[in-house]
C-alpha cells in the first residue's frame, strides 16, 4: 500500500474530531504507554495536551538521549535559484511576484560552498525554485559534482524528481532528500496552488517514495506550519513519517517544523500556530518515531530555538540565506522567505555547547559506502 493510499483511509474531519475530543485521561494513558499509538498520538497533539507539556518535554528528552546523545548535527542551506513557473499563493518565489530571479552558475555555486566550507559547514541541503526550462536533473548533478568534495553530505530540497532522477543524483553525490507536502488537505492543497507542476497533490505526496526506491539515505518531510489546521496538519506529518520509516527502514526519516515566514506577495497564514503548539508537536513525534531526526531551521527566532534544543530536535541550520549567492555576494536576488535567528553559526554553537549539548558539523561522508561496497 502507498502512502497515498493509507491517507485516503482518513477522513479528515473526523480526524480532526478524534483529535478534539481528547480528555486528560487520554493524554495520561498516552504518556505511560510503553509504545505510542496513533491514537495515543493523536491525544498528544490535542488541546487536552497543553496542560502536560512539562511531562511530554521531559519524556521526549530522555527518549532523544538514548538514541542521539548529546548531539545536534548543524546544517546550511545553499539557494541555487529563485526561478520558479509556480504558483504557490505562500511563497515568495510565486511566479507573480516581480522579484530579482536569479539562477547561479557553477563557478558561483562553488563560490558559496567554499564559503560556507571556510565555516566548519560539512552538511548542506541545495534548493531551488521550479522552472524545468531553467533548472534540470544535469544543472543539479553539475552542480553537486563541482561542489561535492567540499561537504561530506548533500541533501537536495527542489522539484519533485521520478525514481530515475533521483538514482541519476544519488549517483552523482546527492545522499539526501528533504521534500515538503506544505498541506496534506488535497482541498486546501488544490487552492493554494493554482498553477504549475506542483498543483498535482499525488505526485507530489508520493515524492519520498520514488527517493526511497533510489536508495536515499535521508528523507526528511514536513508540513508548512500556518496552511492547514495545526492538529491534522500535526497527525498526518507524523502518520506520513511513521510509514516511510516502516517502509524505508535503511532511510534515516527526519521531520521538520516550518513555520510560515513573511516573504514577499504577502501571504498570511491562515491559521495561527502557537509556540505551545509547535513544542506538542515536536515531543509528540518524538514519542511515535523515537529514531526519526528532528529539524528545526532559522525561520524560528533565536530565543525559541534555544529553548527548544533539550526538547528533541536533532539537526538545526544556521547562518542561513535564502537568496541564491548569498554567502559569497550579499543582496544578488530576492530570498524566499525572511529569516527570524539571524545569529552567525558561531554564536549558535557557543549556545549549544552552553546548553550542555555538542554541534556536530559532520557525521557522515561519502567514504563510508564505498568501504560497505
């Protein structure tokens, strides 16, 4: 069965119902279970789970330490282009929006990756925007070739690629890959989303999959907190993430927590997600995907982040630009979406270490499957 097909099982009304008639004594059962169940997550996730914060934090603590130590493993983003044949209403790189387009060249490319690989980076996560006139599988394995020996780990956050394509970047260099459904509500996904290749919910929903097949060794997935309703936006990212790592069980899954961010067409969220909320869902996830990583980006602010690193996340960003050229070049295009911890990666590794935890800039290279071959 495809994902696809265990989400058209829910309906998500009543989901949303399931979720809202949760009682203490449901969050209670859930929190002394010995193993998480959807239903016990769904109580978690609920309102009758705000008053348990201090015993769901404390829980997803110990459970993150067993399995990941000590550790937060830092990465950066690197903007490849804002070109984009997209509609999406949310983003900044709409096709609408009169912005600076940028797409950089490979020598540009390798300009921001030296840069950011002066800053102890080892693990970065290439984006782009969606203009197949433009921005194709060979600009993307040139450039992961060109940069490759810089990094000990490249993740790809860009169009939806078939099987093929993603075997064609795993074989180039590419070990990860981070895809978004931005809303599991195939209503609300088909209104937000009124022109363009990523109008099609499905291929998009069954992305992971077709990286999964590849051979990937990371999938990350996430909703765009502030689309859809917290609560089943919450439920199905976890549902989504317990299925591929079932399913995928050589792929390391990781979720993240996007908020939205302003960003240019001036897209409000149409629902607030608060800051309780988004520590549910991260403890949460943590206690029904115990192995999963959990990613945290500088669209949160400083504060919050720091608070928030006992609490189960496993990889942060930092020093992050979302414009293409932005490390080498200041101000060469428009961004996607501004940044909220604007803090250097160096102040954010003094944090950490504060906080009694380690930044770890590397725990992966290429070396380590060609010794398993």
């Amino acid at each position: 069965m495809t994902f696809f097909e265990e989400i058209n099982q829910y309906d998500q009304k009543e989901v949303l119902e399931q979720i809202l008639a949760k009682k203490p004594s449901d969050v209670e059962n859930a929190l002394h279970s010995d193993r998480l169940s959807l239903d016990g997550f769904q109580a978690l996730i609920s309102p009758a789970a705000e008053g348990y914060l201090e015993p769901m934090a404390v829980r997803a603590h110990e459970i993150t330490k067993q399995r990941f130590g000590n550790n937060i493993l830092m990465y950066v983003p690197i903007y490849l282009s804002n070109e984009c044949t997209n509609g999406c209403v949310y983003c900044g790189f709409n096709a609408c929006n009169k912005i600076d387009r940028k797409t950089l060249t490979l020598d540009e490319i390798e300009e921001d990756a030296r840069t950011l690989n002066k800053n102890e980076f080892r693990h970065v996560l290439l984006l782009t925007g969606e203009d197949p006139n433009r921005i194709g599988n060979d600009y993307l394995v040139d450039a992961v070739k060109k940069i490759k020996h810089l990094f000990g780990s490249i993740s790809i956050e860009v169009y939806p690629m078939d099987t093929d394509g993603y075997k064609q970047m795993v074989e180039a260099g590419v070990d990860g890959l981070t895809i978004y459904q931005e809303t599991y509500d195939p209503e609300l996904y088909e209104k937000l989303h009124p022109f363009g290749q990523k109008r099609d919910y499905k291929w998009r929903l069954d992305t992971p999959e077709r990286g999964g097949e590849a051979g990937l060794r990371k999938i990350g997935i996430g909703a765009l907190l502030g689309l859809g309703n917290f609560y089943t936006e919450a439920f199905f990212t976890g549902l989504h993430a317990l299925y591929l790592a079932r399913r995928y069980w050589r792929t390391q899954v990781s979720v993240s927590f996007p908020r939205i961010r302003p960003a240019d067409g001036g897209f409000a969220p149409l629902y607030s997600v608060t800051d309780k909320q988004m520590v549910q869902g991260i403890c949460a996830t943590r206690l029904l995907i115990p192995d999963a990583g959990l990613v945290l980006s500088t669209r949160e602010s400083a504060q919050f982040r720091d608070n928030l690193i006992p609490l189960g996340i496993t990889q942060m960003s930092a020093g992050s630009c979302t414009a293409p050229g932005g490390y080498a070049h200041e101000d060469e295009s428009t961004g996607q979406f501004c940044i909220d911890d604007d803090r250097s990666p160096e102040e954010i590794s003094r944090i950490i270490r504060a906080k009694g935890y380690e930044a770890v800039w590397k725990d992966w290279d290429p070396a380590f499957l060609e010794r398993a071959s």
